[in-house]
C-alpha cells in the first residue's frame, strides 16, 4: 500500500471512535476545493511510510485505538487495499473507508469481505455537475450512482457528504441531490475551507445563513441531515 501519510490518533475522523489515519497517494478527481493537494498531484513526493511502522504503532496502541480510517487520496485506487485491510481488521480493529465512490465494485468486495465497518463517501456535486466540480472536463457518473445505491441498501454503516463552496455548488445542485440521496442514513455538508495544500485558491465558502437554508431543503427527502466543520 502506497501510504504517504500517517495521522497517529484522531477523536473526529471516525464517529464516536479514537482512531488512527492513513493516507494513500494519489486521485483520479481534481476537485480545485481538494485539501489534500499536494497528496492528489504529488504523491511520488512523499516516501512511503514502511508497512512495519503503521502495524508496529497499531500494535503497541491496542487497547487505546478502536479503529483506523483510510483516506487520501482515492484508496480504492490501490491494488493492495484488501489484503491491507486484512491486516488492520486481523488486529481487532474497526476500519472506516474514505471514497469518492468511483469503483464500486471495490466497494463491494470490502463491504462482502467484511473488511469495512464504516464507509463516508464524498457525493460531490449532483450528477449533471460533476465534471466541473472534480475538475475534469468530462466524467461518466454512473459509477457514483452504482454506490450511492448500494450504500443506501444498508450492507454496511455509510455516511455521505459534500463539501460545498459558492462558485461550484447553487440551489439547484442541493435540491438535485436531495432527490439523489433520498432516503439516506446521514448525510453531511461541509463548509469549504482554505488552506496551503487547496489545488485551487479560486473558491470561497458559504455564510452560515446558506448553509442552513440548504439544510432546510436537503431535510424535505433526507431525515438524518447536517453541517459538519470540515
């Protein structure tokens, strides 16, 4: 697994869980709002961390850590992801997957392996915008419609959320995904925010009052809805 980076305990990245993270290299989205940057465009900058270190740490922390996340990065895009997740899961550990949901046959195969027992998958825009948004000029989403249905069948605990900004997200984009997600067990947006590794500088959040008024719109088709800091 290319692991380039390692987050030692986290109290916010797995619900209700301490936790460890890790970050795999590499995206198959530009999404310009993306924090982890310079993990998408650069990741044959940072050396990879050795397989010993991650499961030395996960050893010696048994008892403390409840879990691990994967992110990135796409860590579906890595070909050893599932023996990876062996290991963690062989250690007694729960194991939450971060994905932009582009392979769900992937998804799939972890969910019926048991090899995840929590899945937050980033819905990016809705459907009729998503090339624009994860900064590509043309993308197929049915891909991303294989595994918001799968999701919402219930195999495994799921999240979805959506980061949001104003010069990609509008109105009309919410009221189309709350049809898209109707139904679904949590659903979160999250205010875009800025930092050094942001692939663009050319986006801006949204005030608090837009935020909630999305929210109210989003509560018509989806019980379970909320604002999350990023």
């Amino acid at each position: 697994m290319n692991i380039i980076g390692f987050q030692k305990l986290t109290l916010v990245d797995y619900p209700g869980k301490v936790a460890a993270i890790l970050f795999t290299g590499g995206c198959n989205f530009r999404c310009p709002y993306c924090h982890n940057g310079e993990l998408v465009l650069y990741p044959e900058d940072f050396p990879p961390y050795p397989d010993e270190d991650i499961f030395s740490y996960l050893d010696k922390r048994k008892g403390i850590l409840d879990g691990v996340v994967v992110s990135g990065g796409e860590p579906t895009l890595q070909a050893d992801l599932a023996p990876y997740l062996e290991r963690i899961k062989e250690r007694g550990l729960l194991v939450k997957l971060d994905t932009n949901g582009t392979r769900p046959g992937v998804i799939r195969k972890l969910v019926e392996g048991k090899l995840v027992d929590y899945i937050a998958m980033d819905v990016k825009n809705s459907l009729s915008d998503y090339a624009r948004t994860i900064g590509l000029k043309s993308f197929d989403t049915s891909g991303i419609e294989e595994s918001i249905s799968y999701l919402k069948e219930g195999h495994v605990e799921y999240e979805f959320r959506t980061t949001v900004t104003r010069e990609l997200h509008h109105e009309e984009n919410i009221r189309d995904l709350a049809l898209l997600l109707k139904g679904c067990r949590a659903y979160y947006l999250q205010n875009y925010v800025s930092n050094e590794n942001t692939i663009s500088k050319n986006n801006s959040p949204l005030s608090l009052d837009e935020l909630k008024n999305y929210i109210e719109i989003l509560r018509l088709s989806i019980e379970n809805v909320s604002i999350r800091n990023s």
